[in-house]
C-alpha cells in the first residue's frame, strides 16, 4: 500500500494515478474538510481529466483520510513555501510530514517527497529531522526525491506521459521507487542521487522563469519603440536554433515564480542573470497597469471603467496563486488607488474589491477590458467584448483592432 500525504495540486492526480494503476492507495490530509470533500465524493479543483480520473480511483477503492499509515512506501507531496524578504525555501511542512510517518512507519520504509525543494534541502533540513529521532537513514528509512514535473492544465496528460527524474542513495532504493512509478508512467525515468535531482527541479523552472523574463524584456523593448513584439518573434522563431516565449502581463502560480529565488537566495553572489530575470518577470504588473492608464487616457476612459478579464495566474486552472491579476491589485492598493473592476469564470469567490461573478453584469460596467488571462471562455467570447476597447495582453486577437502590451 502507497500513503500519499498532501492531497493538493500534486498529492491527488499522483494518488488517484496510482489507484487506477493497480496499487493500493490511501491519500493522507491533514486538512479535515478536504478529506471529507474527497469522501463525499468531490474533488477539490478544477483541472482537464481530474474528475473522471476520481471517479475511476474512487471504483479502483482509493481511500482518504486524516490519519498516517503504516506501510512500507510514502510519498509526501506538500508545500513548500518561501520567505519572500530573504528567498529562502521553508521546508516547515515537508519537515513535519516526514515526522508525523516516522511515527508510524516500520522498519524499512522508503519516504519520496515530491515536493519542488531547493538544492541542499534534504541535506540540511530532512536527513538531521530524521536523525534526530535516533534512525539510520538506509537502514531503519530510506529518503528518495522525486520531484514532480506536472503542468497545471495538462497534468493528467504529463502525469503519464512526462519523463520524471528519481534521486535516491542507492541504486536499489531508487530501482524500487522507479518500478512503483512505473506502474502509470510511460515516460523515461531516471534514477540520480537526491541532490542532483533537488537541482534538476529548480533548474527546469528557473530555465523557463529566465525564457519568459527574455520575452517580457522584448516586449518592453518594443513598446518603448513602437515595434511588434509578437511579429518579431514569429520571425525569430523560423530561426531553426531560436524558441523565444510569449511575453504576459507576469508570472504566477508556486512554481517558475518562486522555484529560481530559491538559488538566488543560497547563491546570491552567483546569480546575476537569474535574480534580474526574476526582477523583469515582476516588473510586469506594474508595466501593464502603466500601460492600460495610458490606452486609457488616450481614449478618455475613467479608470471606474476598466475591467481586468482574469484572476488566475493562468489560462483555463482555477489556481490564483501569485496571480499578475492579483499582483497588479497588490500594487494599486500601495497606491491607494482604487482597485480595478475584475472578472474570471473559475473563480466564483471574493477576492477582490471590485469583482463581478457574472460576465455580462461585468461588462456593462466596463468600457475597457485587459486580457490578463487567456482562458478559452474569453477566446470564444470576442463578439461581445468586441465594442469595447481591448488590452491584450497574450495577442489573443491578433487580427482584430486591439491594444498590446
Ligand atoms: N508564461 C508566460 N509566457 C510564456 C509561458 C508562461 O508569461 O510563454 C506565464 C504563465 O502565464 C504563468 C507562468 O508563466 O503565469 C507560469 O506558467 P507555466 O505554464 O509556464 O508553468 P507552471 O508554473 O504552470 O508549471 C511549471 C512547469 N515547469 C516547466 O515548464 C519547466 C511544470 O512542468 C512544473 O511541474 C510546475 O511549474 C511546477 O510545479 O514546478
């Protein structure tokens, strides 16, 4: 039996997957409500496939709980949050999920975290924690690293598609831990040690977070001197070496936003290029609401009429977390501005001042509506914003008469 602990964003498809693989599983929570939502038969977010996949685990007899097992394999999917002042991960939740399965786990177990943690972390955080219970790490526990790679939006595609990357301190150990992920995953998995595969993790996020600050430094560059952005970037891209990204009004979601300060808060002197993408890709908010005032003044718009199409930190998930949208609101509300008007149809609970729940209300209200999120919902609505004046801020109408960032 697998007790999978921290049923979020990761925790869950991962359990689910497994369940309708053939293994038994229990999902851990420490959260009560969210188990008993689980129970009452609900899942806990919106994303493509999950639905289906619960309903096929709940029939394959996954189970949910707020109780640790005893069994012989855990994997801890739990968050990792950071301080925002000194960039450093906080590995306050991983460290007291390993503690809680010490507790019950037998001799011989094998705790996988898949939680996204900076290099380093297993070694000066989760190896003393255990330690100092008096275990043998490899002896009495063994500690595996398996960072998940999933997107939101596509994860139960990638959960068995992606290639996935174990680190463990044996060969064994990590030969075992491959052939339970085995059991779902179709992708190449390979077996490393723990700490070249903390790395790898942040690695891939921090490349992607360096990709788009590039493509958002473009668009600022072009906006300064009136060019087209995504012109020149379909341009460069026949290039057959070139693949630059799409710039947007930001980057959010736990990831590709927080991942790369990781490394430049334990290598602040090494990181020159990483710490000022990470700078440009925050800049964005602000560089937009400039922009939307300045399309706004140009077109004698009151700023009680602007309304901002989008929460989520990305298209069509529900996730609000780090959201530009939000960070934008953030950045008025310093100003004691007044917060724009908002709208997004996978959020239908309060989070900002001026938000509206139903889309037409919210178009009346507004003569200007900013793209911040390109959901499919807004994709297909362009003949009723089409009297409005348009911020696009994805170039999601690239033939019709819009602003850009
Ligand atoms: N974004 C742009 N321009 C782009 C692509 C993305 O502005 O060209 C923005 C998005 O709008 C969003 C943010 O970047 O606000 C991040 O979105 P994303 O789709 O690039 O990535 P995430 O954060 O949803 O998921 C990433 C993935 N990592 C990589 O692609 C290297 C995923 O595989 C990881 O599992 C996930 O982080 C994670 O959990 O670490």
């Amino acid at each position: 039996m697998i007790n999978v602990i921290g049923l979020g964003y990761i925790g869950l498809p991962t359990a689910l997957m497994m369940a309708t693989h053939g293994i038994e599983v229990v999902g851990t929570d420490y959260n009560e409500d969210l188990v008993t939502t689980l129970n009452e038969g609900c899942t806990t977010f919106k994303e493509d496939g999950l639905d289906e996949l619960f309903q096929d685990a709940l029939n394959s007899g996954i189970k949910f709980s707020t109780e640790y097992q005893r069994t012989d394999t855990y994997i801890i999917s739990v968050p990792t949050p950071y301080d925002k002042f000194s960039k450093k991960i906080d590995p306050c939740y991983v460290i007291s999920a390993v503690k809680s399965v010490l507790n019950v786990a037998p001799k011989g177990a094998t705790i996988v975290i898949e939680s996204t943690v900076s290099p380093g972390t297993m070694e000066k955080f989760v190896r003393p924690a255990i330690e100092e219970t008096g275990l043998v790490i490899g002896k009495d526990v063994n500690l595996v690293h398996a960072p998940e790679r999933i997107i939101p939006g596509n994860m139960v595609y990638e959960l068995l598609h992606n290639n996935r990357t174990i680190g463990a301190d044996s060969q064994e150990i990590g030969k075992k831990i491959k052939d339970l992920y085995s059991s779902f995953c179709q992708g190449k998995i390979i077996v490393t040690d723990i700490k070249t595969a903390e790395m790898t993790k942040v690695v891939e996020n921090t490349f992607r977070a360096v990709n788009i600050a590039f493509a958002n430094e473009l668009a600022k560059i072009c906006r300064h001197d009136n060019m087209d952005v995504y012109e020149i970037i379909k341009i460069c891209n026949m290039h057959p070496r070139v693949n630059i990204l799409q710039p947007g009004p930001g980057v959010g979601g736990h990831c590709i936003s927080v991942d790369p300060w990781f490394l430049v808060g334990d290598y602040p002197s090494l990181t020159k290029v990483i710490k000022e993408a990470m700078m440009v890709n925050d800049s964005m908010p602000d560089f937009v609401l400039n922009r939307i005032y300045e399309v706004a003044k140009e077109k004698g718009i009151k700023i009680d009429r602007i309304g901002l199409y989008g929460i989520t930190y990305k298209e069509n998930v529900d996730d609000i977390r780090e959201s530009p949208t939000l960070q934008m609101l953030e950045s008025q509300r310093k100003h004691l501005a007044i917060e724009l008007k908002t709208y997004d149809p996978f959020v239908n609970y309060s989070i900002s001042e001026n938000q509206f729940f139903d889309f037409e209300s919210f178009l009346q209200e507004i003569d200007l509506i900013v793209i911040m999120v390109k959901h499919n919902h807004i994709k297909e609505k362009y003949k009723t914003i089409k009297n409005k004046i348009i911020v696009d801020c994805h170039n999601i109408f690239p033939d019709k008469d819009v602003y850009h960032i």
